[in-house]
C-alpha cells in the first residue's frame, strides 16, 4: 500500500513510500530536505521489514532538533503499520 507522510520539524516536507502486506518498506521519496542524504536512506531502507526500520531509526536527531527525516520516516512507518494491523 502506497502511503504519504507529511513530516513535521524537518526541512523535509514529504515522506512517500510503500509498505507491503508482510511489512516490507519499499520506494522510500522524500520532498525536499538534503536531497543526497534522503536518497541514500531511501536505498538503505530499500526492502527493509518496518520493525527494523523503525528500530534503526527512531529517536535519531539533527542539529538541536528534537527529530530528523530519519525519525520522521519511522514515526510514518509506525503509523502505516498500525493503520494496515502490522505488529511492529
């Protein structure tokens, strides 16, 4: 299922990605943010099970920040899994 995340306290504005039915993170976009680092995030995440990714990433900040794009993504991964009763 394909979803749309709009981020919050990040220079990114946008999250899309898809999650398969079995929890797998696949085409991982961002808009906007820094460009090379959001596309090598996308790659590494690529085929990812949700509960990794969230486990990797959660909590990650940048700068003073109290998030980053990279937190964002799990906050959006957790909240696809809970909308489609994935158990992460």
């Amino acid at each position: 299922m394909h979803f749309t995340y709009k981020t919050q306290g990040v220079c990114s504005s946008v999250i899309n990605f898809d999650l398969s039915d079995d929890g797998v993170i696949s085409n991982v976009v961002y808009t906007g943010g820094c460009n090379g680092n959001l596309k090598a995030v996308g790659k590494l995440v690529e085929g990812m099970k949700a509960e990794k990714l969230v486990e990797l990433l959660s909590g990650n900040t940048c700068g003073p920040r109290p998030t980053s794009c990279a937190d964002q993504l799990a906050r959006a991964v957790s909240e696809a899994c809970h909308s489609m009763n994935i158990d992460i």
